[in-house]
C-alpha cells in the first residue's frame, strides 16, 4: 500500500524566516508561536511547555491535511514530560515536604501528550506512546505503518516531541564531559514535529522504512545502493550529532558518493526524536518550501540515523 | 479577612497559573467551581494541597471540604474557623 504524508508542522529552533534560535549555552531553543491563538487560555494554564508545543503542532497538522479526526494519534518520545518530572521529583526530595502538587505528578508521564490530544480531539480512538529513546519516532512510524496497511483505519496522527529542560541540560552536558564527546558536538535541542498520514495520494510520499537489525546494516546499504543507482536526485539528511558517535556513521558513508548530504542536527540541536524535526524538514524541501541555495532541488530525500550499537534506521520520502 | 481574602486569591491565581486573572477579578462570594473561576477536580486537589501547605490545615472530611472550597470567602472562613 502506497502512503503518503498529507500534513506537517514542526515547532523548532530553526525558522525558513526568522533562522536559528540559538542561546548562550549552546543549545537549540524553540522557537514558539504565541499559543493562545491556538488553544484554548483555560486548556493553557495548566499546559507544560512542552504540551504547549506538542498539541499546537498537532492542532495545525490536522488543520493543514484537512483531517477533523484522525483514527489514530501516535505519539513518541524520548524523554516525555520532563520539566513536569523535574519538579516532581525535584519536590520529592524535600524531606519536609508531605503533601505532593498533583498536576506536575499527573502530567509527568510520557503518555499525557497523545491524551492531551485525545482530550482536545474529543476522541477515544486509537492512542499510543512509544518511548524507545533515540528510536522512539522510528517505532511510532512503523506503528503508523503497520496499522495503515491493516486496512482497518485510513488516517494516522504521528508526531514526535522532545523538551530541552535546565535540569536535563545540566544532567547531560555533565554525562557528555564525563564521556569526552562533547568536542565538535552541534548542541542539545528539542523539537515537535507531528504529520498527518494516509493512502490518500498527496505532495509527499513515504517510500520505505527500514530499522535494522542487522549487525553490518546490510539491508540498508543496499537500500541506499540501488536507490542511488537509480536516481541522482537525492538528498541524505544524516542524524549526526558533530562528536565521536559519528564514527558509527562511517561504515555507510562510502556508498554515498557524491550525493549531497545535510547533517540536520546543525538546524534543530541534538534530542531523542530529532528524526522527527528531519522528516518535517524532508518534507519542506520535498515540497520547496524550504530552499538551500546550495543544494538542488532533491526529487528523493532519505533520513539515515546510525546509533553506536543500536539497529540503523532509514526514512525515504519522495516528493510527488 | 479581608486580607486573607485577598491572599487566597493571589495564592489560588498563582498556584492554579489562572494568568490574566488578577485578585480584583475574583468574586469572593462566587463559585469556585463548575462557573465563577471553573475549576476543576485536579484543582480541587491543587486547593487542598495549598492548605496544608500554606495554612497548615488538612482536610479529612470530604463534605466539609466540599462545603469549604464553596467560594473564596467560605474558604477563608474555614481558614479562620480551624485556626481559631
């Protein structure tokens, strides 16, 4: 079954118009739009920034596809509802302290994403979390896919979202120093990027989802090998983060060639469903609303993500 | 009670992030519930933890409770009535 992506929206550090939004302490910050043109002031109030972003994002995907109620809303994460984590159990630690504030604790889960839209849609149909870290959008896809394929629904609601909070900054720029990667690295970022998928033929197609399990990545280097052979028209928008995890990337590099390639995290910073950012990306350049003057307009663009010993994954989207 | 009056309510607006809200736009004789401000269980909750946080005052009877959180103003006569 051919599927397609008939809606996108991203809230990122990265603007066609406005550039990249980057601060002081290296990191990639979002840039939002003002909520309360899109939700509702009582809904807000009680919002996390992050659900903010996630629910504003998928407010406008359904919006652009023309979709009033998806038949199934799949969210992924990483790190869920941190900052709402980080003052629970921030408040937890205080000895004195014997009576806990029940939003922060209710909305720290990593699930309260896909229920917020849930609420917002008014809809009790298929709803689902995947938190698989750095593969977590990767598994919703596939989730998404799969259920598509079944036949049984004919829209899908995907989205993959991630927050950069003080706490987590401060958490992993320690762990990177510790690890000696933190030398060329791009930056830490967040991101929400949702899309609306069908069989209902439209501007972006997705043509192949591989996550390997193969230890030497066999699957995908043919993939990308035949796929090249065939069509010069593509662009490679590669996950690396800058640092020496890049190292895992080497073994496919050669097969590349001379294929332009975007290391994507350079726009949107490093975090666990970034992959989620280049497929919004893959499918702005797919449709020229995003131009890189350097970069010929791609017909093919395919999303490689090479994690050190975890399966690689490829997202090939083409335009129509 | 006038001033703890006012203070439940810049207690209630931040602890609940009711933003454009501001004392003065607070009943003290509206519900605080359903119309009024509209809040709802999970403020309940946020409510009952500002007490014995702030007040020191823990609510073990529901009706009670139920008949405490009525409005601001029953909610600072509750305060008084347990604080004595």
């Amino acid at each position: 079954m051919d599927l397609y992506i008939n809606g996108t929206s991203s809230i990122s550090a990265f603007d066609s118009q406005q550039g990249l939004r980057f601060d002081n302490k290296n990191r990639f910050i979002c840039i939002e739009p003002d909520y309360k043109l899109i939700i509702d002031p009582r809904q807000l109030r009680r919002m996390s920034r992050i659900m903010r972003m996630g629910l504003a994002s998928a407010i406008k995907t359904l919006e652009v596809a023309s979709v009033q109620t998806p038949q199934a809303v799949i969210t992924a994460t990483g790190l869920g509802c941190l900052d709402d984590t980080g003052n629970f159990l921030v408040k937890m630690c205080d000895p004195d302290n014997r009576m806990m504030n029940p939003t922060a604790f209710i909305q720290s889960i990593h699930n309260t994403m896909g229920g917020q839209i849930a609420m917002h849609l008014k809809s009790n149909c298929y709803n689902n979390t995947f938190t698989q870290d750095v593969l977590s959008f990767e598994h919703a896809l596939l989730d998404a896919i799969m259920l598509l394929e079944a036949g049984t629904i004919e829209s899908v609601l995907l989205g993959g979202i991630d927050e950069l909070t003080e706490l987590k900054h401060e958490l992993t720029s320690r762990l990177y120093k510790a690890q000696k990667l933190c030398e060329g690295y791009f930056g830490q970022g967040e991101g929400s990027a949702f899309f609306s998928l069908s069989s209902v033929p439209s501007a972006v197609k997705l043509e192949a989802m591989i996550l390997s399990q193969n230890s030497k990545h066999g699957d995908i280097c043919d993939y990308i090998s035949n796929h090249l052979a065939l069509e010069k028209k593509t662009l490679i928008l590669t996950g690396k983060c800058g640092d020496k995890s890049d190292e895992a990337y080497k073994s496919l590099e050669n097969i590349f060639g001379s294929t332009a390639t975007i290391d994507y995290k350079k726009f949107c910073g490093d975090y666990p469903t970034s992959c989620a950012f280049a497929a919004w990306l893959a499918c702005e350049l797919l449709q020229q609303k995003i131009i890189f003057d350097a970069i010929a307009q791609p017909k093919h663009i395919i999303i490689y993500h090479a994690y050190p010993d975890r399966p690689h994954t490829l997202i090939h989207l083409s335009g129509c | 009670m006038e001033q703890l009056i006012y203070n439940l309510k810049e207690q209630i607006i931040e602890r609940l992030n009711l933003t454009d809200t501001k004392p003065a736009d607070v009943d003290s004789d509206a519900p605080l519930f359903d119309e009024g401000l509209g809040l709802d269980s999970i403020d309940a909750l946020e409510i009952i933890v500002l007490l014995q946080q702030v007040y020191g005052i823990k609510i073990t009877n529901a009706e009670e409770g139920k008949k405490a959180m009525r409005s601001v103003k029953t909610l600072a006569e509750y305060i008084i009535e347990k604080k004595g």
